[in-house]
C-alpha cells in the first residue's frame, strides 16, 4: 500500500476506528505515524500499520511540503486542514 505524507487516512482498527488522521510519518513499508492534531497531537503521533488504515485520494498538499522539507507543523494547522475537508469520521 503506498501511503504519501499529508495524506488523509481514515482508522479502520484499533478504538480509533472511524477517526480522520494524517500522515505526517512513514516508518517503514508497514508502519506509518498519524496526527489529527486533538486526541492524536503531532508531538505524540500513532503509530499504525498501513493494513489498519483506509487512504484516501486526498493529500493536503502545503502540510505534504512542509513535511518534506523538514518545517514543523503546529496541531492547528492539522486541525484547520481537516475541518476544510469537513469530515469527521467514516462509517465503517
């Protein structure tokens, strides 16, 4: 599975499921970090298997930059970026 940085991912296990994150780490091929900036801040990311994530086409692209440039990113940034998209959990 191909997961990018600040792509939207939606918990498809664990008592996360349902929640909107973003990638904001990749681990390995199996294993990437997740933020939505509330429960999940970017100081304490989760870490979760790509099997136990649902992507999704959308990639916030000025948090994908600042991620690959190595530039912090505050939670509120993530916050404003999920509250555009205006989705808050998936019914799985």
């Amino acid at each position: 599975m191909d997961v990018d940085l600040g792509q939207v991912v939606y918990s498809i296990a664990g008592r996360d499921t349902g929640k909107v994150f973003i990638v904001i780490g990749k681990i390995d091929d199996k294993h990437v970090l997740v933020s939505d900036g509330d429960l999940r801040r970017i100081e304490k990311a989760k870490k979760k298997k790509t099997k136990h994530i649902k992507v999704t086409e959308k990639v916030i692209l000025p948090l994908k930059e600042k991620l690959k440039t190595g530039d912090r990113i505050s939670n509120s940034e993530i916050r404003k970026a999920l509250a555009q998209l205006e989705i808050k959990e998936c019914d799985i």
